[in-house]
C-alpha cells in the first residue's frame, strides 16, 4: 500500500463486530453500532503510543473514511484512541 499518514494519524480498518450474539440471536445490519475497534496499518511520524498491528477502541463518530486499492479504511488522529486491547498474556 502506498499510504503513509502525517503527523499524528493514523490509517486503520475496522473490525466488524459478530452478527450473532453469545445466545445466538442474529443481529441485522441496520442494528449495528459502527465499529469501535480497528487494526493500525500505518501511523504517521508523531504517532508515539500506536504501532503497526496494534488492534484499538476509538470513538463511534471519530474519523475520516477512504478507499484504498478497493478496501475501506478510517484515518483517526492518535488523540481519538480510547485505548490498545491486549493479548490476556501480556
């Protein structure tokens, strides 16, 4: 990918959320919440907390969607991330 972001952004895609809860009700599209994690891409140079395949909770209406080589993707700035979901081993 030819992307790289600036200054303190970051490029990311969403990770969708199950369409079925843990009871097995199926949830349709139009009931979902946007996404509110995503895997980082790419950080611009000012980033200092995000790394390359960190996977991050950020606000529901934080953002600015692209296209790119026919895939969607969100810049955020690293100041809209809630937080870094770990791994329970680390």
């Amino acid at each position: 990918m030819n992307f790289k972001p600036t200054g303190n952004r970051i490029l990311m895609s969403a990770i969708e959320d199950d369409s079925k809860t843990e009871t097995g009700i199926i949830i349709p599209d139009n009931a979902k919440n946007r996404p509110f994690k995503a895997l980082v891409w790419a950080t611009g140079p000012h980033v200092e907390e995000v790394c390359v395949g960190d996977t991050v909770v950020f606000g529901a209406y934080t953002g600015t969607g692209i296209t790119l080589e026919g895939k969607e993707y969100i810049i955020i700035e690293e100041d809209s991330i809630l937080g870094i979901l770990k791994d329970k081993e680390e």
